[in-house]
C-alpha cells in the first residue's frame, strides 16, 4: 500500500492502533457505553504508553454513522492509503480516524459532558 503525504505529516511520532476491539453483545446498542467504553481506552493507552497518536481504520459507512467521534476521534481522512489488495476486515473505504495527544482532553471533556 501506498501511504498519502497528509496521513505521513499527521500521524507522526509514536503511534498506537485503537481499533477491532470487541465489546460483550449485552454492552453494544447504547451510544452512550460505547462512548464511555472508547474514552476510558483512550486515556489508559494514553497513560501507559505516552503515545503520541491513537488511531483506526473505520469503514466509510461507519463513519457517516457517526463511529469515529463515538469511538473517541477527533480527525478524520478519507482514503488514507492506496490499498494494493486490503486484507479483511480491510476495504478500500476505509479511513483513517485518529485523536492527537493534543486533542485527548477536548475529546474527554466532550464525553464526559454528553454523559
């Protein structure tokens, strides 16, 4: 795959894939435990591993559902690769949802607030 120049120049530094969890079925359904469940992740990777980066790949169809800012995102960008041939669960729509260091705060206070 070919990675293009703006996902080269965001995702810089330490870089921590958050992404193909799995949550019990009895936990799924609520918006509102899926937000709770992503931003508890987000801050114990963030503080075990001083990342500078989270990120995931999300299908476009999810993320007009809303998924990446349900699951703690702040950015998103289409298309980030030039897939050769994407592995499953991989497709050529995915894109990349990431949450800088910078940028965790924000996105936990919104959480937290929307609780």
């Amino acid at each position: 795959h070919s990675v293009t120049d703006k996902i080269k120049h965001e995702l810089q530094g330490d870089l921590a894939y958050f992404g193909d969890l799995r949550v019990a079925n009895s936990f799924k359904g609520s918006r509102r435990n899926i937000r709770a469940f992503a931003l508890i992740g987000h801050i114990l990777v963030h503080f075990r591993w001083k990342c500078d980066v989270h990120y995931s790949f999300i299908s476009a169809e999810n993320i007009e559902r809303g998924a990446a800012f349900r699951h703690g995102f702040s950015r998103v960008h289409p298309r980030p690769f030039e897939w050769i041939s994407p592995t499953p669960p991989r497709s050529r729509s995915d894109q990349c949802a990431f949450l800088p260091k910078d940028e965790l705060l924000g996105m936990a206070l919104t959480t937290v607030e929307a609780l």
